[in-house]
C-alpha cells in the first residue's frame, strides 16, 4: 500500500530548532494567522493523523542555515483565550518520531 505524506512546513530560529530536531523539544507553539492555509488543514484534520494511507509531517526549517527535518505530526491543541489575550489564536503541534528522508 502506498501511503501519502501531508505536510505542514514552518520556520524556526536556533536554539528552538535544534531543541526540536534533537527530540528536547517535542512540541511547536504557533499563532493562528487567518487565511493561512496550514489552519485550515489542520482544522479539518482527524483527531488522529495517522490513518493506513496517510502520515502527517511537520517540516521544520532554520531560516539562517537552511537545515530542516520532519516528525510525524501526533496531536494539535488550539488556545483560545476569552477576547482579546495573550493565549488567543495558537496552537500547539505535537511532534512525533522523525522521519527520514528518502
């Protein structure tokens, strides 16, 4: 069976991105930005990523030296505040194991 990668890239700045490439930092917090294309597929993603035909992957890219890697995408929690707070419009993604390139 073939199975197919849905991938979600973001960018994140040393020391955070070796945290997570190290497997230190197993999660990336984001701010919900409307009309990004990456929200929207994850709102209308399953509670449970994995299914036999589909793995969901995190790319994450350091901007300053071009280094990247993947992790399985394994949970999504969204914070919303009450208004206008601090905690409103993010999101936790829950990394995985990561994948290597083939």
């Amino acid at each position: 069976m073939k199975i197919k990668c849905r991938v979600l890239e973001y960018k994140t700045v040393s020391p955070l991105f070796e945290m997570e490439r190290d497997g230190v930092k197993l999660f990336t917090i984001r701010h919900i930005e409307k009309g990004d294309p990456r929200v929207r597929l994850l709102s209308r993603a399953p509670l449970f990523f994995h299914t036999p035909s589909v793995m969901w992957l995190l790319k994450i890219t350091n901007p300053a030296t071009g280094e990247y890697f993947y992790r399985k995408l394994i949970g999504k929690d969204i914070l919303k505040g009450p208004g206008q707070t601090q905690l409103s419009d993010w999101m936790i993604l829950y990394m995985g194991d990561q994948v290597k390139e083939e």
